[in-house]
C-alpha cells in the first residue's frame, strides 16, 4: 500500500509567464538547434551521396571488368571459329578444284576422241 503523501510529489504542471526577453532567447535556442540539426541533415546526406556514388564507380567497374573477360572470351571464340570455317573452305575449294580438273580431263579425252575420229 502507498501513503500518497510519502510515496508522492505533488508538481505543479502550470505554464509560468515569461519575462520580457525570454521569449527571444527560447527562440534563439530554437534555431540555433534547428540550424545544427539541419547542418547535420546536410552532413549526413552529402556523405550518403558520397558513398553511393563510390558504390556506383566500383559496381560499374566491375560489371565492365565482368564484360571485358565475357567480350575477350567471345572473341577468341569467334577467331577459333573463323579459323574452322577458313579451314573448311579450302577443304572445299580443293575438292571443287579436283571436281573440275577431272570434269576438264574428261572434256579433253571427249575433244581428242572426236578429233581423231
């Protein structure tokens, strides 16, 4: 059980008039803390800038590094490539070649067959 005359303090939650410059002096208090809080506010956010911007330069460079190593692979991919299709093309043209000289050594025996005969 409490004795509420021991346990408790009776406070007085009256608002008190002001003197004449403490009015002014409470708002000077005011705007000094709201210019450190905005300050702050401003400190806070240019470092927030600051550090995405960073995040930026460094995923950008890695995403081009990334693609560096992808377009270095692709294009050795593309070189080895052209090579197979090079080399398939003079596989091609010497099998027309030989089809030709054969077709001409044909047409010279049939030219020699109807001279001489």
């Amino acid at each position: 059980n409490f004795d509420f005359d021991k346990d408790f303090t009776i406070t007085d939650n009256t608002c008190k008039t002001m003197e004449k410059g403490e009015a002014l002096l409470l708002r000077e208090k005011f705007a000094g803390k709201v210019a450190l809080q905005t300050e702050q506010q401003l400190t806070q956010q240019a470092t927030i800038a600051s550090r995405n911007a960073a995040n930026g330069i460094k995923a950008q460079k890695l995403f081009f590094d990334e693609e560096l190593g992808q377009a270095e692979k692709a294009f050795a991919e593309l070189e080895k490539r052209t090579l197979e299709f090079e080399r398939e093309i003079e596989r091609d043209i010497v099998a027309v070649e030989k089809e030709i000289v054969k077709d001409v050594t044909a047409v010279e025996k049939e030219i020699v067959k109807d001279v001489t005969a």
